[in-house]
C-alpha cells in the first residue's frame, strides 16, 4: 500500500466521527464532515527565524536610494513582470508554483511577541502566549493521520521564541526532531521528547487503558477508547517513524539538491514525514553562524549587520568587523542561497510526487527588515512591512499579492497581518477559521478572527 492509499484508509469515517465526538474537540460534527469532504491537506511551515529582509529576498527596490535598496539588483523570474532578488536564482524559476504576499504587516518589532503572532495568528497577551501555534492546534483538532505518525513535528523546534501548545499544555507539543538528520542513526529515540510530554503520555495509556476496561463490561459509548488506546501505543512503538527519518533511503542527487547540510536536509526530511502522514511540520530554518552563532542547531536571519556577508556565507569574518567580535564560522552556504536551493528542490520535489496539491508550504519570519540600511552594513527589526511565500493546497502560483510603496516601508495596497495568515492556512488545510472554536475554553472562540487574502486562491 503507497503512502497515499494509507492515508485515504486511516482518514476517519463519518461513523467513526459520530463516535468520537468531535465537536468536544472544537469542530462541530457538520463542519467536520463538510471538510471530511475535501483533499486532506497537510502543511510544511518553514519559520525563517529572526526576520528576513523583504528586500534582499521577494521585494526588492531597485528605485529606492542607493541606503534602502542595498547591492544586490532584481532578477526576472518564469512570471512575466515579477522579479526578486538576483541571489535566488533557483526559485525565480520556480516563481509559477508560489504566490508572494508583499503587503505583509505584523504589529511588534520583538522576536519573541513577533514570533508567537506570526506562528499562532494570535497577538500574545502581555502575560505570554496563550494561544498554541497552528501544528499545535492542527494535532489537537484532527488528530493522527496515521497510527504511529504524531499529527505535528518541529524540527529542531516548533518555531523559535514560542511556546508552540499555548494553553493546552505539553500534552499537545510537537514530536521535536533535534539531532542532525545526516546522521544515520537519527530515529524515534532521539527525537528528544520533554519530560513533561513523556509523563503526559504514560498518562494517557493508564487513563485509556482504564477507560478500556469500562468499555469491555459492555459500555457501547466507551468503545471508540480502544482505538485511542492502541493508536497511542502505536504512536510510542511503531518503526513508521524510523523509516521515515532514514535519508538514507533517498538518492544520493535528490539530496544534495536539497544541500547536504544540516539545513538542506532538515527540508527534505519535513517531506519525508508528510509523505509518512504528518499534518504539520514546522522547520525553524535559518543557518547558524556568524555574530549569533554560538549554538550548533538554533541559526537566525536576524542580520543587523554586515548583512550581504552574512545572508550569503558565514565561512569568512567580514574585514571590517570591529576588533573582540567573535564570527561563529559555518562551511556551508548562508541563508539566502540555502533557502533558494532547499525550498525549489522542495517544491519540484513535492510537485513530482502528486503531493504538492495537498501539501501547503508557507515561508515566512516574525517581521521585515528596515529600509535604510545602518552603519554596519545591516538592517534592523521592522514588523511595518515585510513579505512571504506560499505553494501549493490550491494557492495560486503566479501570484503576487499587494504592494508596498517605493522605499519599502509600508503597504500602499491593503495589508495582511498574521491574522489574516492564520485564516487562510486553516482554510487550505479544511478548517472553517470563523466557525472552528479552540478546544477546552469555556467560550467559545474562533481559532482566527482574520480574512482570507484576497487574490492567494487559485
């Protein structure tokens, strides 16, 4: 049986839903069925952490003065009209299978308030997050796919400066791949699960299994536990997931396409487990090195100087770099030419395999970057204006969405906040934004209060 037949036979019944009760979940029975209905759809989010430039990557300004459009000029992509920055070659030719959205706007300049806005379409309370990211939420609503496949996965995290389940708490964190995926012994037991997720689960097959036993003394509305019990079971024991993280298993020319580092790789396993049956995958992609790269997994684009060395290589310390500065060096490409070889090999990739029409794969940071350009040769935080990508799951390819005036400072055509966002992906993944309520609130509450945007859809 392929991947895709497996998937079509786990998808639950209209029976099976009767039984669950899914409106407890947060989705009423009719919503559920209407969206039974419609192409299982799952959704690799690739968070570009610390915030990209609009302008040196989807953007770009070549009227703006020499301070605000930097130095590196537009190139012409397969859509007529439309031109991004000249170091992202691979994806100019890829330009028919994406829509960009450049009228982009978030509402804070912090990593961390940014960050959980954009990951969850939520603005945090000043307390902290409280809402979950959208994995999060997608693996508390719909569940596994397939036994032995966890509905969510964050690689190495679900995206940076969140905490991903909010409110509902560490049962509902993703399965977060940590380790190297070029290692070859990469498997189920390094994927590193918290304490507390661990403890949960140990949780839940005592309850589940407590529930079983009620079930068996004859009670009808107690026998769906049995499936919960031994699909949580499975979900601990199964080798589905060793499989599915063994790169090995791939040709040798479709890695390296995808970058035979850690941050190619991380790319090509995220569609790896799509194919398995995840739901959502969240990659935090930003290659480490440079002034911030002390750690070994955790890279940013966060470049508020020496930008245009940074974006391209962290192998060699710019000349200028004031004298006590430590540059965290990295052998393999930077973020800009790693983002432009892993995500058009992705998109081909997916494209390939029948699987881009129901896998949704967005490209976005927490904001944009700021239009002049400082005294080292970098840009600043800057959430008034930014830019992002999306494909496949009925976007339209082609498109370009909203505009931002000549500098690059604002949107002159209506923004599209992260609001908006988080309508829109629930929307492409079978979740009605307005009628879908967070589980386990006593009121209920949307999972997004945004509008679709316009002109995204094919």
């Amino acid at each position: 049986m392929s991947c895709s037949e497996a998937r079509r036979v786990y998808q639950c019944s209209r029976r099976e839903a009767l039984q669950i009760g899914v409106g407890l979940f947060g989705l009423g029975l009719p919503r559920y069925l209407e969206a039974a209905e419609r192409q299982d759809v799952s959704c690799i989010f690739i968070f570009l952490a610390g915030g990209p430039s609009h302008f040196e990557t989807f953007d770009p300004k070549p009227d703006a003065p020499a301070e605000i459009r930097g130095l590196w000029k537009p190139i012409s992509t397969r859509v007529p009209g439309t031109q991004i920055c000249e170091k992202l070659p691979l994806l100019a030719q890829r330009m028919d299978k994406v829509a960009i959205v450049r009228s982009w706007q978030g509402t804070s300049g912090s990593h961390a308030t940014g960050s959980q806005h954009v990951a969850s379409g939520m603005y945090p309370a000043r307390g902290g997050q409280y809402f979950p990211n959208f994995g999060c939420l997608v693996s508390a609503l719909q569940g596994s796919r397939l036994p032995g496949v966890p509905a969510h996965f964050g690689i190495p995290f679900a995206a940076r400066y969140t905490d991903p389940p909010g409110y509902l708490g560490a049962a509902h964190r993703a399965f977060d791949v940590e380790g190297d995926p070029r290692q070859a012994n990469l498997s189920m037991a390094k994927m590193q699960l918290a304490p507390a997720r661990f403890e949960d689960r140990q949780s839940m097959l005592n309850q589940l299994e407590n529930l079983g036993r009620l079930a068996a003394l004859g009670d009808e509305r107690l026998q769906a536990n049995d499936q919960f019990s031994r699909e949580a079971i499975a979900l601990l024991t199964t080798d589905a997931m060793h499989r599915a993280m063994d790169l090995e298993r791939e040709p040798l020319q479709l890695r390296e396409r995808y970058g035979m580092n850690l941050y190619g790789q991380r790319v090509l396993l995220a569609r790896r487990l799509v194919e398995a049956g995840a739901r959502f995958v969240t990659i935090n992609q930003a290659v480490q090195g440079g002034l911030f790269g002390e750690g070994t997994t955790n890279g940013t684009w966060d470049n508020h100087g020496w930008l245009f060395d940074s974006m391209m290589s962290f192998a060699h310390a710019p000349r200028d770099l004031p004298g006590g500065s430590t540059w965290h060096r990295y052998p393999g490409p930077g973020n800009l030419p790693q983002l432009d070889m892993s995500l058009s090999t992705l998109l081909d990739d997916l494209d390939q395999r029948g699987l881009l029409e129901t896998t949704l794969v967005v490209a976005i940071g927490e904001f944009g970057r700021t239009p002049k350009i400082n005294k080292t040769a970098g840009r600043d935080h800057y959430p008034a204006a930014g830019c992002a990508l999306l494909a496949g799951a009925g976007i339209r390819g082609g498109a370009v969405v909203g505009a931002t005036d000549r500098n690059g400072t604002e949107p002159r055509t209506r923004p599209w906040r992260p609001e908006d966002f988080a309508a829109s992906i629930y929307h492409l993944l079978g979740l009605d934004p307005h009628r879908t309520y967070f589980p386990r609130l006593p009121r209920p509450t949307p999972i997004a209060d945004g509008a679709l945007i316009e002109g995204l859809f094919a």
